[in-house]
C-alpha cells in the first residue's frame, strides 16, 4: 500500500509495537470531516497487515 501523507492525522508506529492514530485538528476540536473519517481509515488499513505492530 502506498504511503499517504496524513494532514488531520498522524500515524506513529512507537518501540513497543503500538500504533498511534492521533487526531490533529485543534483548531476544529478534532471534530471530524470527509478526509479525516478518510486518513482514519487508510492508517488502519496500513497497520492491519504491519506485522511489526501489535496493538
């Protein structure tokens, strides 16, 4: 899958095999829109088959 550049989100895989979706639109209270309800779902569609994350 190819790498997305995330602009209301950031994917974070950390050492101890956690992926990290964070929201990142303060300015809106992380309120959610079309691309972000999109960014959401790509991260999870890009962390399912990382085999170097867990949880």
């Amino acid at each position: 899958m190819p790498e997305t550049t995330f602009e209301h989100t950031r994917y974070d895989v950390h050492v101890d095999r956690v992926t990290r979706i964070t929201l990142t639109r303060p300015e809106k209270r992380n309120a959610q829109d079309c691309r972000m309800l999109h960014e959401i779902d790509h991260a999870f569609q890009q962390a399912t088959p990382d085999e170097t994350t867990s949880a």
